[in-house]
C-alpha cells in the first residue's frame, strides 16, 4: 500500500489533501449514522415482538387479537 500522503511538499497541498480527508470521514460518519439508526429501528421492541411470534407460529392468535381490539376501539 502506497503513501499518498508522502508526495505532498507544500502547505496548499498538505491543506487539500485535508480537506479531501475531513470529507470522506464526514461521508462515513454520515453513512454510520443511517446504519445505526436502521438497526435501532429494526430492533425496537414491537419488531422483536413480531418477529418472535413470527418465529414461534404464534403470529396468526396475535394477529387476531390485534384485529378483535381495532374492532372493539373503532365501535366505541
């Protein structure tokens, strides 16, 4: 793996060469952040909820029970 960083000779190079630098660290803590906040969301606790009862075939009882509720909240 080459240096890059070892051509620069003078004080505008050595200023680009960071700039270029702070932005793809920027990028990437940008990218880091979206990853991070997709993971919560696919981890929050109504998904984990789901996709336990997914898992244990006791999706359908729940899925009914959550149909009865709507239904007794909406006639109210």
């Amino acid at each position: 793996m080459s240096n890059k960083y070892r051509d620069i000779t003078n004080l505008v190079e050595l200023e680009a060469a960071e700039r270029k630098l702070r932005s793809k660290l920027s990028r990437k803590e940008e990218a880091l952040v979206r990853q991070l906040y997709g993971l919560r969301d696919n981890y929050s606790p109504s998904n984990l909820l789901g996709m336990t009862a997914r898992e244990s075939r006791m999706d359908t009882p729940i899925l009914q029970a959550i149909r009865f509720l709507k239904k007794k909240i909406a006639s109210l």
